[in-house]
C-alpha cells in the first residue's frame, strides 16, 4: 500500500463538503415545507 503525500490532508475534504451541502438543501427543503404547506393549513390543536 502506498503511503499519502505530505501536503495532503487526513480526511476527504470534498466527500464532507457534499455530504454538508446536501444536508443543508435538506434541511432548508423540510424547513419550507414546514412553514409554507403544514403552516398554511392550520395545524391540529387538541
């Protein structure tokens, strides 16, 4: 097995950005669906 570079960071950089990006467009995506259709419709109250 070969070793790594040394200028080279220890983890994939690129890999967390996606990951972190895809997170954030699904948690701005439930937030709006949240406020502009469940908001909207009146919630439940007991």
């Amino acid at each position: 097995m070969s070793d790594m570079p040394a200028g080279l960071p220890k983890h994939p950089i690129g890999t967390f950005a996606f990951v972190g990006a895809y997170v954030a467009l699904f948690v701005l995506a439930w937030f709006g669906i949240y406020i502009y259709i469940f908001l909207a419709r009146q919630p439940v109250t007991p």
